[in-house]
C-alpha cells in the first residue's frame, strides 16, 4: 500500500510540475533561457547577484522577470523573449523623485511609512512612474504614480 500511495504521489508530481514551470511560476536557471534573453540578462547583471529569474507576462506580453541585487540596491528587469529590454524597476529615495510625484506621494502617504519606492523605466530609460508601497494605520497599500504627480496606469 505504501509502496503504491508513494508511485501515485511520483506520478501527480511529475505531471503537476512541468505545467507549473510553463505556466510561469518558480524559478529558472540561466541555462533555462532562450539565448537570446541569456545574452540579455548577463549584460545586465554586472556585478550584481541574480536573485530571482522567472517567465512572467507584462502588459500581455509573455516576458522574463530577473531581480538583480547589488548591496543594497535591488533592480528588476523584464525582458522580452527577443532579448529587448521592456522596462526596468530600481530603488529609488524620495528625494530623487520629481517634485510633483514627491507632492503625491507624501500626500498619498500621510504619517503611514514608505515599505518600498521604485522608480519604473522605459527600455529607453526614461522614468515611466514611481511605484509607492507604504502601510498607514496598519494597512499596506501600493500606488503608481506618473513624473508629473497623476496617478499612472498599471
């Protein structure tokens, strides 16, 4: 019997498993990638260490996700399956923000904390928005907010 449940387990796990990797969750390996994509993400790894590194979807666009961390400083970048860089995300302090996101988001924030400030890059490297999380009155909630200070979509 025991013999039996452990051949069942085997089995799920060997059908459950492959389709999660392709539906986009856990992580992958460098060698995983397409080359053109691999060539892309160690350009952009430098000296940083890759983190995390998964197939994921941006604006409905089938994308991969590399977290690359450097001390203190985290980057994440999502690259097309061609190899072209789509956007990147970097932390960022407050005080680097443009004046008038920098209105929003101490407005948006109050006397809450900010968890996480990052400011989102277009592949030309022009700051697309600033994504906000902060927690007030032991809530946490996110914001995106555009340069000029509007909130900006997803």
């Amino acid at each position: 019997m025991r013999a039996f449940l452990t051949l069942v387990l085997a089995v799920t796990l060997a059908l459950v498993m492959p389709a999660r990797c392709a539906a986009g969750k856990g992580s992958l390996k460098i060698a995983d990638l397409p080359a053109a994509v691999r060539k892309t993400v160690l350009q952009q790894k430098q000296q940083a260490k890759i983190t995390q590194l998964e197939k994921t979807s941006l604006g409905g666009e089938e994308a991969y996700e590399v977290q690359f961390t450097h001390g203190a400083s985290r980057r994440t970048v999502f690259i097309a399956g061609t190899g072209t860089v789509l956007q990147v995300k970097e932390n960022i302090s407050l005080s680097k923000v443009s004046p008038a996101a920098r209105k929003a988001i101490e407005s948006s924030v109050g006397n809450g904390t900010i968890v996480t400030l990052e400011a989102v890059k277009s592949a030309s490297g022009l700051i697309a928005a600033y994504e906000v999380k902060f927690r007030k009155n032991g809530t946490q909630s996110e914001l995106r907010i555009s340069p000029d200070g509007r909130l900006a979509p997803e």
